[in-house]
C-alpha cells in the first residue's frame, strides 16, 4: 500500500439514526483524514441528530423488492458493485445483514480484510440468524465487542475462534466541553451539590435497553440504608406505545 494514500475503510450499515449510528458518526470526527479515507455505505439515510463528515453513500430499499430474500439479494447486488468501484482496504460491517453482505463479498474475493461489530448480546438475533453466522465464522478477519459480556456471547454463540475477537469499550468522548450548567440542573431538581446522581439515557421504549429491570430494581435501591431519596425525570415523548415505558431519555437520581 503507498505510504503516501490513506487507508480506505468502507462502512457498512443498516441503521444511522440510533444509539450505534450517532456513536459512528461522532467518532468519524476524531480521525485524520491525512491517514483515513472513511466511507458510509448505508441502506439508511443519515439523519441530523449528528452531522457527519464523511461521505455517506445512500442505498435505498427497493420498493418492489422488500422480502427476504429478494431484498437480501437486491442489497448484496448493490454492494458488490459499490465495492468494485470503492475499492476498500478495510470492510467494517455493523449489524447483521450487513456483517452477512460483508461474509459473502469476502469470500467471493471483493473485500481484502473484514472487521465486524457487535453492539450488544445478539438479543434480536434467533436461531437462523447464528446458523448463518456458524456457518460463515470463518470469514471474518476480526470482530470488535463493544464489552467482555459481548465478546463472551460471540464466543459462546458464533464459536469463532477467540484470538479474533476483540473489545473496544463504548465511552463518553472526554475532550468535550462541559455545558456548565450541573449546578443549575441540580438546583432545579432539588439537589445539593454533595448529592451523588445516576443518570441513564436511552430509548426507553425499546425492551432491549432492559428499563424494566431498572424499575424492578427501584424498591431494593430505595430499601437500601445509604439511600435516602430518589427521583426520576422521564420526558414522555412515547407515551402512546402502549406497554412501554413512555420517553427516549430518563434521569434517575439516587441520592445518598
């Protein structure tokens, strides 16, 4: 590879305008673009909680080809061909459609090296989706966990060899800027400078984020002796999903 050219690293997704979305892009951000030629091939179109500085390549879905597994193939056929003209060094997929397109492009020669994700413990994934990712484990070059949980559930799950699985933990970005107003926001909520808070956000109304569990959990915190009041603030946005936990963001304060 000329010392000269940046690594080209094609980006494939199905999802931008999530949790994982939002952390790509923002992440995108932070590298040199000297050493780094990064695109986004993504059968989503981008939208503008972050703004992202990278090219974005749009495949949209085909309305006359929406099933499995014409839909499947449409997106491969699309890829293939993105690939040939892109010529990438490094394929990073993300989520599972993707991370199959990646497995078969591979295989047929496309793709030189092929880094995968995995987000979280494969809870929409179900007994077709790891009998495919048996079936291709080893394809990958090397798969990137966001924790040791995850990793030990591709260990277990997939049966990809161990030396190929790696953890890269999500964090808060810790060059940024504080908003200055925490004191202002305490105050607000009735607290006091000492208190200690606990905050969690996420899209609430997606059982996947395991909220339920939290609220389970709400009498033994309070029951606790160290803990002497709790609040929650929860915008209800969602409030119409019926059997959901009615906001995307929550602040939940434990006070000791």
């Amino acid at each position: 590879m000329p010392a000269h050219r940046p690594v080209k690293i094609a980006i494939l997704t199905n999802d931008l305008g999530g949790g994982t979305g939002n952390h790509l892009l923002s992440m995108l951000k932070h590298w040199d673009k000297t050493q780094w030629h990064a695109v986004i091939f993504s059968s989503a179109p981008a939208r503008d909680r972050v703004v992202p500085d990278v090219p974005i390549e749009y495949l949209p879905p085909s309305r006359a080809f929406r099933f499995y597994p014409a839909a499947q193939i449409r997106s491969l056929t699309l890829l293939h061909r993105a690939m040939r003209d892109f010529r990438p060094d490094v394929v990073h997929a993300f989520f599972f459609w993707p991370i199959i397109y990646g497995r078969l492009l591979k295989r047929a020669g496309v793709l030189k090296t092929l880094v995968e994700n995995r987000e979280d413990q494969g809870f929409d994934w179900g007994r077709h989706e790891y009998v495919l990712l048996r079936n291709t484990r080893n394809i990958p070059d090397r798969i990137i966990c966001v924790s040791e949980a995850v990793r030990q559930v591709v260990l277990d799950r997939e049966g990809i060899r161990a030396s190929r699985v790696h953890v890269v933990n999500n964090g808060v970005d810790p060059r940024q800027e504080p908003s200055g107003k925490q004191s202002e926001t305490k105050r607000e909520l009735g607290l006091e400078e000492g208190n200690l808070v606990v905050g969690m956000v996420a899209n609430y109304n997606r059982p996947v984020k395991g909220v339920a569990r939290f609220l389970d959990a709400i009498p033994a915190i309070v029951a606790d002796s160290q803990v002497t009041q709790m609040e929650a603030q929860a915008p209800m946005k969602y409030s119409a999903c019926p059997g959901a936990v009615g906001c995307d963001a929550m602040r939940a304060m434990v006070c000791a």
